[in-house]
C-alpha cells in the first residue's frame, strides 16, 4: 500500500488449471494439446479489482440467490460510467442488461432484419458476427478493411457499394439492412476516430441501414487514445443504433457474464426486449454485482492495468522488432489482442497453425477464423504476465529460427 492507493503486482503468477478455465483447461480439445503458453482467448491472466472481490464476496454472505433485477443502483453505474468516461448523458430506460454482448448482437440481428437480408462485416471481423448473421438467416456482406502501410483502414467506396444493387451484390435481396460495426477493432486493435465514425454512419443510416455498434473493448486504450460512442456523433446516429458495453473485458469478468445494451430509440427498444424474451436470459445477481462495483470502484486497479499493458506491448514490439522480424506487428490503439502479419514465414493457414502450436508450443487464434483478409495472420493476447508473455515469444523465436 502506498497512501490510500491499492497496488496490485501484475508480475504474479497464478495457478489457472483445473479451475475449469476456458483459457488454461479447454486447450487441449481445441488445440489437441495442453503444453502450451494460452494466448489466445479474451481473458486477462490477472486477478481483479479487490473491490469486485470483496462486494462478491459481500453478497454470497446473504444466504439467499433468489430471482434477481437489477436495481436502480446498477442502472445508475451504467449511466454515471457513460457520463463520466465518454461525456454520453443517457436516460436509465435505455439500458437493457444481457449475459454478454455476444447474445444481445443475435437478439438485435433477429429484431432488426428479415431472413434473407444482408448485414455488413468488416474484415476481418470477430469469429463470433458470422454466426449471428448467418444463425438469423440473414446474408454476410463483406466490407474488408484495407491494410495501408502497416494500419487499417475503413473501405468506404466499398461500403458504399452495398448499397447500390448494380453494384458488388452477393444477393438479389435489396440493400444491407445494418452493420456490426466495432470499435475498437477485433482483432485488428484498430480505433476509429470521429470523422470515420461519421462517414460510416452517413453512408449506412443515409440509405436506411441501422448500426449495431460492438464497444466492449473501449476502455482497454494505449495512451493518447480517446474512445467516441457512435452514439454520441449527432442525434439521428443515437436514433439508429445499439451501442453493446461490457465490464467484462475492461475488467477481467467475462465469467460473470453481464453486459449492458444501450437503446435510445424506443420502437427499436422495444422490438429487442420482444426477441430477447423467453431465449436470452438476464445475468445473474453476481453479475449485477460485479458490474456495479467495477464501474464506481475499479478505476485503481484498471489504471495499472493499462500501463502493465502498454509496457507489455512495448516489450513486444521490441522483441519482434530484434528477434523475429519476419512477423509484423500491427500496432494497436486499443484492446489486449495483438494482429501479428506471419505471411512473411511463407506458410499456408493449416501449416501456420501447427507451426504455432507444435514448433512454437504457443496456443494463439488463428488469423483466418476472422475471415478472408486474416489468412497469414494470427490474434496473440498479452493480457499475462510479462515473464510469460516473454517465455511464449521466446519459443516463437526458436521455432521461427528453424524456418531458416
């Protein structure tokens, strides 16, 4: 302790195995093997916020786990968190709570299109978008973004394009219905910045599409970046759109599976609350729990967090840089999820694959599960401790090395 402030050692290892851990016991069915360094999956290798821990464990003293709301109090931390991080006055009524963003992006696919309709991606996309749009019967446009000296960039001509039935159709369905838009990037780490956020918008509310806006990385941001809601860029976006926020990334929760779901417009409100009902159920209390307490008293602990992480991603940039300059790293605003360009080893995406799992001993996400535009590419979470994060680049080093 120092002051009043709580330090928390980042540097620690903890024993994950056999905790039933997606990241650390699921590796072997997945990557057919378990003596590997996990990098893969979105979640951090570090223990959260002491004030979650001791409002948890508050709660489970209350011996009762009956049917559960959230109250006014959890509300109010969704609005204040708006407020005080983005500068985004929302209206309670406009929260709407599910286990994850993941299943609010199918209820709102399902509320907002017909079978039949298209919905935009931007490639490469987070694996889980294609069966949302597939699973609702709709069709998948691809609006691939563009790889420019090292950084991405949106393809607004291309974007356009879907909306004009002469032009690029996959489909004879009409126009796009909406996009999964996302920001930051998955995988790419890619923060959009105002004025792309506006152009975006315009083309797609400007010819009658809605926006599904994925933000639930957006408090996970390098230094010098600054996350703009897509709501917030002017009165007719807040109108045509749903805004997904998580504490579950930010702070390490994605076990406790809350998520708050942000609709201003009413009739589309409305229509989501109808498909979410029956089939998608509410988080737990220990969920409401957690969000409440991370949002009003985890600023300490996430503060730390993002400067371990930018020494992290300082470290890797540096180690490929000198060790392994035959991988790319492209470099993120945002996210704990790293891009890495592998092209230049020359394998194909099965050959990649084992590569990294026999020779690097490193489970990481293959590139092409993202789409098209990520063969050659792989997604690495450095979101652990900085002497596993080295380990795991050391082995890649060695087994890149017997390429040569």
């Amino acid at each position: 302790m120092e002051g009043n402030i709580l330090k928390y050692n980042f540097d620690q290892i903890y024993n994950r195995k056999n905790t039933d851990s997606l990241k650390w016991d699921v590796m072997k069915p997945i990557f057919e093997r378990d003596d590997l360094i996990p990098m893969w999956v979105a979640d951090m290798d570090f223990p959260v916020a002491q004030p979650i821990i001791d409002a948890l464990k508050k709660r489970v003293d209350h011996p009762f786990y009956g049917y559960t709301q959230p109250g006014s109090s959890v509300i109010d931390a969704v609005v204040d968190r708006m407020w005080r991080k983005f500068q985004w006055k929302i209206e309670p009524e406009w929260v709407i709570f599910t286990p994850g963003v993941v299943p609010a992006l199918h209820a709102a696919v399902r509320s907002l299109t017909h079978p039949g309709d298209e919905i935009i991606l931007q490639e490469p996309a987070y694996h889980p978008f294609f069966p949302v749009v597939k699973n609702s019967g709709c069709h998948i446009a691809s609006n691939p973004l563009k790889l420019v000296d090292g950084r991405y960039e949106m393809d607004f001509d291309d974007l356009q394009s879907k909306f004009d039935p002469k032009k690029g159709r996959l489909h004879n369905h009409g126009r796009a219905k909406a996009i999964i838009f996302c920001n930051p990037h998955n995988p790419v780490g890619r923060l959009w910045n105002g004025e792309e956020i506006r152009k975006m918008g315009e083309i797609i509310i400007g010819n009658g599409g809605f926006v599904i806006s994925d933000e639930i990385h957006c408090e996970i941001l390098f230094k010098g970046r600054k996350h703009t809601p897509f709501a917030t860029i002017s009165p007719e976006f807040q109108e045509n759109s749903i805004v997904c926020m998580s504490p579950s990334k930010t702070f390490n929760l994605p076990g406790l599976e809350v998520s708050s779901i942000i609709i201003p417009n009413k009739k589309v409100r409305d229509n989501f609350l109808n498909t979410l009902a029956g089939i998608v159920p509410s988080p737990n209390i220990f969920g409401y729990i957690a969000l409440k307490a991370a949002y009003m008293e985890g600023d300490e602990w996430l503060e730390q967090v993002l400067e371990y992480l930018e020494d992290n991603l300082i470290f890797l940039r540096e180690y490929f840089r000198k060790n392994i300059p035959s991988i790319k790293v492209i470099e993120p605003d945002g996210t704990y999820l790293i891009w890495l360009d592998c092209r230049d080893l020359g394998l194909n995406n099965h050959n990649l694959k084992v590569f990294l799992r026999d020779e690097g001993k490193v489970a990481i996400e293959d590139g092409f599960i993202f789409g098209k535009s990520g063969s050659g590419f792989v997604r690495m979470n450095i979101a652990l401790p900085r002497s596993v994060l080295q380990e795991g680049l050391k082995r890649i080093e060695i087994a890149v090395n017997k390429l040569i």
